[in-house]
C-alpha cells in the first residue's frame, strides 16, 4: 500500500513548515507547567470541600492513637503521669500525619491510572509532569489540614505549645517538607502497584517500622538494644525529636540535620525509580 | 483532499504479544474512518499510539500534518480522546471533570465552566451534571466521557467503541453526535466491533486482525470484495430448475447451490452483465421466474470472511493490497 502525498489539513496553528526541515518542537514552559500543575491540586480541595469526612478517614487514624495512648497506655508507659505523656506524644504524632497521609498519595494514583483518568490527562496539551506534580501539591493541603486537627483536638485535651508562633511555623513547615519528600515512596507504589486496593497493604509495611520503630509512643531507653538502634536511626525519631525542640523547646535541634538527610535521601532513591516506572508503566 | 491521519508501519510489541505490525492508515480531513476488528486485533493499541499515550516500536504517524513522536505537544492541542472506559475522575460532578479539562486547555474558569455547562446541556446531562459521577449508568459516563474529549474542541477525535454497552437509544445519540461533528468539519476515528455501526458511520474502513490490517475500503466495497454479489434466482415451477442451473453454469462458469425447499438457485458473480445475458436466456428458454436478484453480503458475513482463519482472507488481501501475517 502506497501513503498518498503528505499533506497539511487546515489547521487553526501557525504555518507549518516541511517536516523535512524539521518542524518547531512545541514545548510548555515552567510558568504554564506550574499553573496546570495547581489546576490539578484543585482536584484535591474540591474533593475535601465536598466530602469532608475523607478528610476525618485519614486524621482517624492519628487521633484513635491519639486517645489510645494518652488514655489507655499512657498509665503503663508513663508511669501514671498522662498530662507529661501527652506533651511527649502530640509532637510525634504529627510527624505520624503526613507519614501516614503519604499512603493516599499512591492510592489516588492508582485509581487515577486504572480508571484510566490519567490517560485523559495525557491526552491534554499539558506538561508531562504537571499531572504528578498536581497530585503531590494538592497533598499539602491534607498534610496542613490534619496538622492543624490533630493540634487542635490534642489542645482540648491538655496539650500545650511552649514555643513563639515562628518556631511553631518552622516545625508545620518541616513537616510538610517530610511528607513531600516521603510521599515519593507512595507515588512509586501507586505506579508499580497494578490494583488500588493493594497499594496501602504494602505501604503500611513500610509506614508501621517508620511509625511504631520510633521514639513517639516509647521512649527509645526503654528498648532493647537492636530495636534502639533502629529508633536511633529513625528519621521518624529525628522528626520527632525536631518537633519537641520546636513545639514544647525540649532539647536541641541536633537531630535537624539527620532528618534532612534521610528525606534528602528518599528523594534521590524514589524521585528517579518513580520516573522511570512512570515511563514504563505509562508506555513510553 | 489533505490527510489529518496517516501512519505508516506502526509496530507495537508487548512482552509477549505482538499487538501491531506494519499497520498503516491515511484517513483524510473531515472524515470517518472505522477500525473494525475482534477481540484483541489491536484497535486500541493502535488509537494509543495515535493519540501519543503509546510510543510504537517502529513506523511513523502523523496527525493533523505533525509527527507524533516529534511534536507530540502539538498533536495533543487538535485531538480528543473518548477511550474504551470512561476516564473520569468519578469523585468529581461531571461538571467538575470537564471545567478542569477547560481549564488545563487554557480557558478562564469561568469560561471553562460554561463550556463544560454547554457540552453536558447537549449530551442531556443538564440534570446530573452536578452529581459525582461514580453515580452515573454506564450510558451516562460514556456521554460525560465524551463530552469530556470535546472540550478543547479537537479537529481530530478519537472514539475506541464509543457505543459498547449503550442502549439503541443512546448508541442512536452518539452517532447522531459523530454525524454533527463530522459536519462541523471533525475528522473522526472510530474502532468498532458492531459492524452495523462501521456501516453507518464509516466512509471507509480499515479491518484489523492479529495485529495487521487484512481489509481497507469502502463499506459497500468492502461488502463487494470479501464476499462477492450473489445471484439469485427462483423459477415459478419446479420443473424449471434443471435448466435454469444449466443456464446458470453455462454463464458463469459455477455450478449453482440449490435449496431443495425454495427451489432457489445462488451462484457467486463476478461480472453484474451476466445479469441481463441471464434474463435474455431465461426468456428464450421460456422459464418464468418469481425472484430474480443480486445480493452484497450483509457486514456480518463479510466481517467473518475477512478475520476467520481460512476465509476469504487470501483473495482479499490481493485485490485490497493488505499485506499477509
Ligand atoms: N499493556 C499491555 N500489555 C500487554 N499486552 C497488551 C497491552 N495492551 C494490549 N495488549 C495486547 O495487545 C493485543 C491487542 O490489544 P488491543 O487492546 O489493542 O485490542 P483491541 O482490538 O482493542 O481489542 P478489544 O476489542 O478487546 O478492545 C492483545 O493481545 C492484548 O492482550
Ligand atoms: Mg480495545
């Protein structure tokens, strides 16, 4: 079968030139990458706006804990002295909120991917990676607003913050750094991960060493030696012992450094792995 | 007329399978051009790759005269995509969905959403349209799906079985839909496995199977060419068929099917002259007849001789000029 001559339909777009001279390769630039990318986070929002108890889904979770351990284990671990316990624990559990919120992150893709709602967007006119980056800015609206949950129900029941308004904004600020950095673990999940529902399964494997391996609910002392040593490491830990300095000004920032490590870290191993599955997967 | 899709040597290979080779297309500005082909023959494949979603493994392609690999951007501005599922996001109104489509392509939100009001008003999803659309029938989505390619009003539209699992009612809508568009100068692509569909809406057709496109042509041509014209003729008196198959076998060279019940006589036909020789003859031999007449095949039976292993797949690849496995 012979291809009739080549030929320019009408077309609305600047002149075409030969391909054989090469035509113009159309790009988008960073500015209009930005704006589609927050066009897309806006998905997130509507989402919240519109069901607000999947927002009260994910901040269950930290605040079941945040009952459990202050009523229930608090006597056993602390010694009887709950109001101490909970200063401790409150610290940590919002480093648990973005953590634990970083595991719908992968989900969201998922389903995004298998309804086929990414192949839409990939469809469309905008940059490669706005859909992605949509996606992870839309988060921090979550992380903020457990954040701010979890702060205000622990206040109501005896929690108090120690420390000026800046040191509080440096340590929600860290945290939402945390969670963008770790969420890249989930959004790799949520591409390898052929099915949604499987996608948390294997994400709360390596959420719950991150979570309950820590010094949040247990101070690491009181562990034997090959767990502390694990806790030790934790970048958990190191947030947590972050967030004490920040929020209740108990201790030091010595451990900042570690932590900025470890998300350092989990950027460099899961940013290029997400990459290269997203071409895999998505066929180019 | 100039061309808004033409593909050349497209391959794609999964693992294991071979999901294309060597198919090529041309479909010229303003037309529609049906993929027909079962199960698995590789219609959606090839949409993907048009549609700049699927990277092919050799060969090239062209839409709207910009090459898909080289300009993947450009194309992306003139197309629409209604893909096999609906790919909405199904925790947002339909209204939500396609306003967020206005946006990403670069209207206002205001704009935006009076283009996604306009687009769900002519689908009839005026009332839903505020819903979820997880809370939609199957119909439903598909419209809202549809409706969605059409927002950043594509020049060239891609359907890949834009009326699976839709009522005669709707299917009805969504041709109706095709045809308008196709007014408006769109030019469409459309996979089907309903013949019916590729006969009403396709002016030309390409057939897949296994990956290769067996058939390309006109529906009536193809009809023509994968079957052949079948004549037929029932003498008034049953002493009569012994001559009329003589006749018959003398004009065309092939002993003609009898059915034994109806006393009619079928024989394939190359050449529509016989036609008139036969009647010359049946009036000199004095037979009178009550049924005379020459028949296509329907584009059930043609859609069968092409793709099933053993049919008429060899003669057709000859006069179509596809190209064998
Ligand atoms: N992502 C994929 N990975 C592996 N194999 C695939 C993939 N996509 C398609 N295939 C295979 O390629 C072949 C063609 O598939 P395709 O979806 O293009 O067929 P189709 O003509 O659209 O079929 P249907 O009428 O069932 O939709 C099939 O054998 C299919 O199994
Ligand atoms: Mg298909």
């Amino acid at each position: 079968m012979t291809m009739p001559a080549m030929q320019t339909p009408p077309q609305p777009a600047p002149p075409q030139q030969p391909l054989a001279q090469g035509t113009q390769r159309r790009r988008i630039g960073p500015l209009e990458a930005v704006g589609q990318a927050f066009s897309l986070a806006s998905r997130n929002t509507i989402k919240l706006k519109k069901n607000p108890d999947t927002l009260v889904d994910v901040t269950f979770q930290p605040l079941l804990m945040l009952f459990m351990f202050t009523f229930l284990f608090s006597g056993a671990i602390a010694d009887g002295d709950r109001n101490g316990y909970l200063q401790d624990l409150v610290p940590g559990l919002l480093v648990f909120c973005p953590l634990f919120l970083t595991i719908g992150t992968g989900v969201a893709l998922c389903t995004d991917i298998q309804k086929g709602f990414f192949d839409r967007l990939r469809s469309l006119p905008i940059a490669r990676s706005a859909p992605l980056a949509g996606m992870v800015i839309g988060d921090v609206v979550r992380y903020v607003l457990s954040i701010a949950i979890v702060l205000g129900v622990s206040t109501l029941i005896g929690f108090r913050i120690q420390t000026n308004p800046f040191e509080v904004l440096l340590a929600v600020a860290l945290m939402i750094v945390f969670g963008l950095c770790l969420c890249w673990m989930s959004i790799f999940a949520g591409i390898m991960i052929p099915t949604p529902a499987a996608v948390p399964g294997i994400l709360v494997c390596a959420v719950m060493p991150l979570s309950f391996g820590s010094n949040i609910f247990a101070p690491a002392e009181t562990m034997p030696g090959w767990l502390q040593a694990w806790v030790n490491l934790n970048p958990v830990t190191l947030m947590t012992d972050v967030n004490r300095e920040l929020l209740l000004g108990k201790g030091d920032l010595s451990s900042l450094p570690g932590a900025l490590a470890w998300m350092a870290g989990f950027l460099v191993v899961f940013f290029p792995l997400t990459m290269r599955a997203y071409r895999r997967r998505l066929g180019n | 007329m100039p061309l808004a899709i033409e593909a050349e040597g497209l391959v794609k290979r999964f693992k294991d399978t071979t999901a294309l080779r060597d198919v090529h297309l041309a479909v010229p500005a303003g037309t529609v051009h049906g993929v027909l082909g079962p199960n698995g023959a590789g219609k959606t494949t090839a949409v993907r790759i048009l549609a700049t979603l699927l990277t092919p493994d050799a060969g090239r392609a062209r839409v709207g005269g910009h090459d898909l690999l080289k300009d993947p951007v450009t194309v992306r501005r003139s197309i629409g995509l209604t893909g096999q599922y609906a790919a909405l996001d199904e925790e947002l109104s339909a209204l939500e969905n396609l306003a967020l489509i206005g946006r990403l392509m670069k209207l206002s939100s205001g704009r935006a959403r009076a283009r996604a009001k306009e687009l769900l008003g002519n689908f009839g999803l005026t009332d839903a349209m505020e819903r979820p659309v997880k809370t939609y029938s199957g119909g439903m989505r598909r419209r809202a799906d549809l409706a969605a390619s059409l927002v950043g009003r594509p020049s060239v539209l891609y359907l890949d079985e834009p009326t699976t699992g839709l009522d005669p009612h709707s299917r009805n809508e969504v041709w109706d839909t095709v045809r308008g568009l196709v007014a408006q100068g769109v030019t469409v692509l459309l996979t089907t496995q309903y013949l019916e569909e590729a006969d009403q809406l396709a002016d030309r057709i390409t057939v897949f199977n296994h990956g290769t496109v067996v058939a390309e042509g006109r529906p009536d041509e193809l009809k023509r060419r994968a079957g052949g014209q079948t004549l037929q003729v029932r003498p008034t008196r049953r002493e009569h068929v012994d001559t009329v198959a003589q006749i018959l076998l003398g004009l065309t060279g092939h002993i003609p099917a009898r059915d034994e019940d109806s006393g009619r006589l079928t024989v394939p036909l190359l050449d529509p002259m016989v036609m008139s020789a036969l009647v010359q003859h049946l009036a000199e031999a004095g037979v009178a007849f009550d049924e005379l007449g020459l028949r296509l095949p329907t584009m059930d039976e043609t859609f069968l001789a092409i793709t099933s292993p053993g049919g008429r797949r060899a003669p057709l690849e000859e006069t179509l000029g596809g190209r064998p496995a």
